[in-house]
C-alpha cells in the first residue's frame, strides 16, 4: 500500500497570505488527523477528521482549519499567517479512528516570512 | 491538565551499546501510550502502543515497559545501530478523547 503522502513539501508564504495543505491517507484508512510540530513546542494536535466530521480539536484559533472529502482526503487551511505559523505540518491516517496505530506523512515545512 | 516529560532530553551513545529513554506523563483517564520515532526531516513511525493493561512490548530491538501505578515508561534500545540516530516521542493518549499529549522528545545520536 502506498503510505501518507502530503503536498506541497515546502511552502513559502508571507504574513497575511493564506495556505492550503493536503493529506491523502493510506488506502481505507478513514481518519486524518493533522498536527504542527515546532521547535519550540515539539508535536501538538491540530484536529482529527473521520468521515467528513471534524471528531476533535486541539487548542489552536479558528485561523486553522480543515475539512474532509469523501474519498478521505483531507486539506488544512491557515488563513492571516503569522510568523508564529512556521511549522512542520504533518498528517496521519488510521483505521478505522485514531485510537489505532497512527501512520504519519512526511510533512509539509512552510515557512512563513 | 494533561503532561508528558521526557528524559532525557538528548543523549549520545557509542555504536553497539544499549540505552534507556525515560517517559513521565499525567494524563488522566489513560487510555495508551505510545512510542514514535522520527528521522530528521520525516514524520514519525510507530515503534510501540501499550494499552493500561500491557507491562512491556516489543519491536525488534526496541523493547518498551509501562507502569501505570507511577505512570512511567521507558524505551529501552539494544546493541544500538547508528540508524537508530532520532528523535523518540513519547504520547500518551487519554480515554474518551482522542486528543494525544506528546512529549517533546528525546534526540538520540549514536556515534560510530
């Protein structure tokens, strides 16, 4: 099976702008969930998405968003950037919540200048 | 409020030699703990998840215990390899809710 991929890899974008990442999950898997993972904070979760129904949610603001297609791809949406939002973005699927083992993407770095 | 501490939080060991990676967390109700780990510049990969109810679980040469009366973990690695070079995560995950704490890591570097 073909892991958790994650697009873009990298991102550039300045204060202000919005972003959009993606998350494809592994074949049947149908829960996403998203973190942001910084230096400074080390892993923190973002929100958990299983069949198009956000199930939790982290402590982050209403700028990060996401939602869930059918097929169980799921995008994130970070809108008025801040610096503070440079991060690695990472995504992980599981089947079938996400109290089973985790599978996780490479990760989108986006850089936020 | 829920925490994870990790110990300790870098540490370099020689090729061949065995370590131990602590992990405190105070999280409340339990549910599991698991441990990741994470190559630089790639997510995490699963190395153990432990239920309440499991002592000790293992994955190769990485062997994980619990003891959920002190609410410790470890992570012991044996005859080390320098592909073992990493960050190792603690979680711990609470029952009812999914939302995970992680600990924020320890940096492993084994030298040749």
């Amino acid at each position: 099976k073909a892991g958790v991929t994650q697009t873009p890899r990298y991102l550039i974008k300045t204060r202000g702008q919005q972003v959009t990442l993606s998350c494809s999950p592994i074949s049947g898997h149908r829960s996403v969930s998203w973190y942001q993972q910084t230096p400074g904070q080390g892993l923190q979760f973002l929100f958990e998405y299983f069949s198009e129904t956000q199930r939790n949610k982290g402590n982050f603001p209403g700028r990060f968003s996401g939602r869930q297609f059918s097929n169980s791809r799921s995008e994130m949406n970070v809108s008025t950037l801040e610096l503070g939002d440079s991060a690695l973005y990472l995504c992980a699927s599981s089947y079938p919540t996400g109290g089973n083992e985790q599978f996780f993407g490479p990760g989108t770095r986006l850089t936020v200048l | 409020k829920n925490q994870v501490e990790q110990s300790p939080q870098s540490l370099i060991i020689l090729e061949g030699k065995n370590c131990t990676l602590q992990c405190n967390y105070t999280v409340s109700p339990f549910s599991n703990l698991r441990w990741y780990k994470q190559d630089t510049g790639r997510g995490p990969v699963s190395l153990t998840i432990m239920t309440f109810s499991e002592n000790t679980k293992s994955n190769g040469r990485y062997t994980a215990t619990l003891d959920a009366d002190t609410k410790q973990s470890s992570l012991h690695i044996t005859a080390s390899q320098l592909s073992d070079s990493a960050s190792y995560i603690c979680v711990a995950q609470s029952g009812g809710s999914y939302i995970p704490t992680f600990g924020r890591g320890t940096s492993l570097i084994v030298h040749p």
